[in-house]
C-alpha cells in the first residue's frame, strides 16, 4: 500500500481536488508547477540557507532524561518549538513564499485559527517584502490578541471572517473567496496538510524536514534511523505529516497521531476528527469531518485553537482507514496536566497542541527500551493565559 | 425531452431566478417558487443551503445560516417539494454543494430529485472529472442535468471540453468572484461575453454572478441565451419577505 499521494491527488480513497470552477486555473497552475518548482537546484539553494540560517534549523532532537526516567522509556523531543516563530508552520510558510515568488506572484493571502500560521506567513511576507493578508475567524481575533498584534507589527492586514461559526473553519472559506475575488496576482498559503491536491502534499514535503532531520540525528544518537514510536499531535495535521513523511514506508515504525478530544470524546464539545467525523469534503479535499446527518460541518472544540479543526488532512484519513498509524485521542484535562509536567520536568513549555502528544505518555505503556520520538510542535508562550486561567497561577 | 432543454430550445431570452430554500422562513419554499413562476420567470434554481458555502457571497451566505437555523435539510427540502410537478410547469434546478448530497448518498439524492421533478443539478464543488468519473451515469439513470460552470479564466481547451460533456447549458460566470459581488459591467465582461458567444458553442450560456438589475441583466442576454439572478433577489426577499415577488421579476424583465 502506497502512503503517498497518487498521480490523481488521492490518498487512498481521500484527497481530490473538490474545488469551484473559479479555483481551478489557480489550482491547476499550482499542481503544474510545485514539484518542478520545488526541485529546481535555486529553488532548493535559498530554501535550505533560508531554514538554516532564518529559521534555526536542524532543530535538536534532545533526549528528555528526566520524563524518560518517569515513564521508563527513551524519550526523545523534536524540538520545533526552537523555529523562529515558535513552531513548525514556519517550515511550510518558507517553503511556500518561495513558490509564490517563482510563480510571479505579489500578493499572498492566508487564513489563520490561533494565529500561528498566520504570523509565520507575515513573516515570510514581510522577508520578501510581499503584501500579506490574513483572515481570521472574529472569535479567534478576539481570543488571540498578542497573535493579532504580531501580525499587524509584521506588516499584515488581519480581516476578520464574520461568517458561520466565525473560526478557523470560516476563515479558510473566506481565504478562499479571496482567492476565487483575485485568481491571477494572488498566491494563498494553506497553513496545514488540508485543501485541494497539490496542497496537503506540498505542505507535507515541506515539513518533511522534521523526519529527515530526525533520522540523521537518531542514527547518531542510537546508531539506527528508526524509533520505534513516533507521535504528534493533529489537528489538520501539518508537523504529524513533517515527523511522519519519511517513516510512512517503514512499517516497523509505529506512528502515533493525537486528536484533541475536548471535554471527552463523546461530550458534544470534542475535535476527535478520526473517531467522531465522516467521510465528506471540506475546504476542497475528501477526508474524515465532523459533520451533521445532513452533511452541515459542525464547529470542534478544543481547549487548544490549533487543534480545533473539524476535519483531518487527506493523508491522515488514509493513515487512519489503513490503520498505518495508531489515532488517540487526549482530553483537555489530560493534555493540560502533560503540558505541566514537562515544564517541571524538562524546564520547556510546550503548546497545548504538542501537550496533547505528550498525554500519550500517561495512556500507553512503553518498552523500557523503546525509542519514542515525540514532536514537540511548538513552544508554550501563545498559551501563557489559557495556562495561567487553568492552572489559577 | 428534458424540461431544461425545452425550455432552450425556445425563441426568447430567458431569466432564472435563484433563492436559498427555508429563506426567510422555513415554509416559503413552495409560494416562492409558485410566484416566481407566475410573475414570468423562465426556470428556477433551488439553493440547498450549506454551511460553508465556498463559491459564495455574504448575501447568500447569510441567507444559508437563517435557512439552516430555521431547519432546512435535504430531507425537508424534499418533503416541500413533493407536490410541486402539480402546480409548477417550469424547470427547476437543485444548486448545492457536494457534501450534503454525498451524505445523502449521491444516487438516493438523485433517485429523489427524478421523483420530484427536478430537471437538474447545479454542484460548485463537484468538478468536473470526478462527475465524469463517478458520477456521469447516475446521474443519467435518473434523467437529471448536470450543469457546469466556466469563468473568464477558462482555458479555450477546457472550455471545449465542458461544452462537449454539457447536456443543458453552460452557466457563464461573469466575472473572477463569488456571488453577489458586483452592481455593473465594464468592458471587460462584455469582450468575455462576446468571446464566448464567438466561439459557436454547442450548448446555450446563461449567464450568472453579479446580474443584480434590469441594466445587468439586458447586458448579459445581449450575447447570451439567457442570465441568473441570485443574491440581489435573496435580498429582495430579505428586505420584502414573499409578498411581492412579481415586483421584482417585473423590475428586470418590462
């Protein structure tokens, strides 16, 4: 069985590209290009020296001693919580402004939930001196103040998607509309592995850098290139498909994918996309969504706005229907007391999106001399109130 | 023979009228298409609300929300229409997006549709080579159209290739945006019209998006078999409620 997408943009039976008549020149201009872009030998010269030098890669694959000693088990971190931005978007926002630029596009728009892809798309803008406009579910704008700010200070325009249910969901629709309003000068850098083919592969392939990196650095470490267990959390699922990408045709790998699962998974307030969601299209791609009986998309919660997506990237439907990789789903309680404990164990503070992986810890029981390689997503900082209301510090 | 064929086939330009079903109220659905109907219009499109309407502006995206809210569903929408052939004589055209209809499982939808005497489908998000693929023979089985859209950015090839798999006609999309975002037409739209209409296709257009006024509305027929009307009525009927529907088709068409 092939993980990969196949010449016809499927993952198995999800993927496609279910898109308005409108979108597809755009869309066809893109899947003509990105690969022969992407393999360009200049392409890959400014890619490279960009994440080395702008964005602070290879990130480190730091064995965690402590939280190994506690779960008796080899721990280690993928540090994508040291990018410049403070997570992995930033190695898709990269990636992506460089294609724009080849495909002689000046204009670039994005849509953001909590608002971290959102400032790493400022910020790639604003290195290549490119308008950037980003929208913005007006609940999230409101919830997100400090994300909104960076962005306005990187030199983005912030527009608020006042439609549906006014979140992430709704601001993917209205950057699209943007997209369908400016078909010719604009570029829309999709922020996870969701959307039309040639997105979720592209964006997988960018953040690959994760698992490339990490098998270097493993066989350094541990003499092989293989763990035995890599997690990540998902919520369209863009650094589970970086950590995954080069162990999807290892099949010893076990590959661990964390959904949020809210207040519980069955509480009515869960993003648990695998277990609770149908097949359906959204934003463009055939997946697994949360949705009505009558097929209306339904609003996911999650104490994490990273996580609260209401369906899953095309290639992890197919991971999850293959059964390839292991789905568990982690609570907001739970994840938030994991997001604690690495603080005090290890003196880093993770997102509450990678504290959802680090949950797993507590619901599965590891060899002794199992290698787990756990990425962590991103850094804590954006999180500080939600910690600090939770935890009454 | 297919009622929208029909219909083209006779010797006048044609205006349809676009409404979201279950706005403003949920049981509107049937006096409006009636009315429409009466006051002269030639076929009708059905809006099968959806929560992320994609293609669309905010006047039909607001007026997807209230349907919704007020508790439209396939389902309903089918049990609404299950007179209609009774009174109705006109063709009348389903447009929805892809993922209601999927959960509803495409060939149940369509077995519903031919039931009812729907003529046929208008689906944004269903491209075309996945219904080509997938869908082509269903669709076929129960007597239905499936109507495609082009833009100004449609290749020549592409174009051709739509044309040729079209049954009814082509909906023309006026101009690069979502629905409801224009009040004119500049030259660029008329060199598009006529570049189209150039081209002899087999397959009438009807234009669509942005035909919000008499003016529009004579612009678009001036090349094309025919134009649609969405979100300016959907306004209408937002701000007038269902009373009057004959003074809005009589302010486009006398």
């Amino acid at each position: 069985m092939s993980y990969f997408v196949d010449k016809k943009g499927y993952y198995g039976e999800f993927g496609g590209a279910f898109i308005p008549e409108m979108l597809y020149p755009n869309v066809k201009e893109l899947e003509d290009n990105y690969l022969k872009i992407m393999h360009e030998s200049s392409f890959q010269k400014e890619f490279q020296e960009l994440l080395k030098e702008y964005v602070g890669r290879p990130t480190p694959l730091y064995f965690a001693k402590r939280l190994s000693e506690k779960y008796q088990t080899k721990i280690y971190l993928k540090r994508e919580d040291l990018c410049h931005t403070g997570a992995h978007k930033i190695n898709n926002t990269i990636g992506q402004i460089l294609v724009a630029k080849k495909l002689g596009k000046t204009r670039v728009i994005a849509e953001t939930g909590a608002g971290q892809h959102g400032v790493a798309t400022a910020t790639v803008c604003a290195l290549m001196g490119i308008e950037c406009v980003v929208y913005m579910g007006e609940i999230d704008i409101a919830r997100q103040a400090p994300n909104v700010a960076r962005m306005k200070m990187l030199g983005a325009k912030v527009v608020p998607a006042l439609s549906g249910s006014r979140t992430l969901k709704d601001a993917t629709n209205e950057a699209i509309r943007d997209w369908i309003n400016n078909p010719v000068n604009t570029h829309y850098i999709i922020g996870s592995v969701v959307g039309p083919h040639p997105y979720p592969d592209m964006v997988a392939r960018f953040q690959s850098v994760i698992s490339e990196e990490i098998k270097k650095q493993l066989l350094e470490k541990e003499q092989t290139e293989n763990p035995d267990y890599v997690i990540a959390c998902v919520g369209g699922g863009s650094n589970a498909a970086g950590a995954f990408y080069h162990y999807l045709d290892e099949e010893k790998v076990h590959l661990i994918a964390v959904e949020a699962a809210g207040l519980g998974i069955h509480s009515g307030e869960s993003a648990a996309t695998s277990i609770l969601g149908k097949e359906g299209v959204i934003h463009g791609s055939k997946t697994l969504l949360m949705q009505s009986e009558d097929g209306q998309i339904t609003e996911p919660y999650s104490i994490s706005a990273g996580l609260d997506y209401p369906g899953i990237g095309p290639l992890h439907a197919h991971l999850y229907r293959s059964k390839r990789a292991e789905f568990i789903s982690i609570t907001d309680d739970e994840a938030m007391k994991a997001g604690l404990e690495l603080c005090e164990l290890e003196g880093i503070i993770p997102a509450i999106e990678s504290a959802h992986a680090l949950a797993v810890f507590n619901m599965k029981k590891f060899e002794e001399s199992d290698v787990v390689v756990l990425n962590l997503s991103g850094r804590g900082d954006k999180d500080l109130d939600t910690y600090v209301k939770y935890f009454k510090l | 023979m297919n009622r929208i064929n029909q219909k083209l086939q006779e010797n006048k330009k044609l205006l349809s009228i676009y409404f979201t079903a279950g706005f403003p109220k949920i049981n509107d659905t049937v006096s409006i298409i009636e009315n429409l109907e009466k006051s002269g219009v030639d076929f009708i499109e059905i809006g099968l609300p959806f929560s992320d309407p994609l293609a669309d502006g905010p006047t039909i995206q607001a007026s997807s929300t209230q349907a919704l809210d007020n508790g439209m569903s396939s389902e309903v929408l089918f049990n609404q229409l299950k007179d209609i052939r009774k009174t109705v004589k006109i063709p009348l055209i389903i447009m929805g997006y892809f993922n209601p209809m999927m959960q509803y499982g495409v060939e149940n939808f369509c077995k519903k549709c031919a039931e009812i005497g729907i003529d046929g489908l208008i689906i944004p998000d269903l491209p075309v080579d996945v219904y080509n693929d997938h869908y082509k023979s269903i669709f076929e089985k129960y007597g239905l159209i499936n109507v495609f859209l082009i833009t100004p950015q449609t290749s020549l090839e592409r174009i051709q290739f739509i044309d040729q798999i079209s049954e009814g006609f082509i909906y023309m999309v006026s101009s690069a945006s979502v629905t409801g975002s224009q009040n004119a037409f500049g030259k660029s739209q008329d060199d598009y019209f006529k570049r189209i209409a150039d081209l002899n296709l087999k397959s009438p257009q009807i234009i669509g998006f942005g035909i919000s006024n008499a003016d529009t509305f004579k612009q678009a027929i001036k090349y094309a078999k025919g134009a649609i009307i969405g979100s300016a009525f959907v306004k209408y009927l937002d701000e007038n409620g269902t009373a009057n529907i004959h003074k809005f088709v009589s302010g486009i068409i006398d």
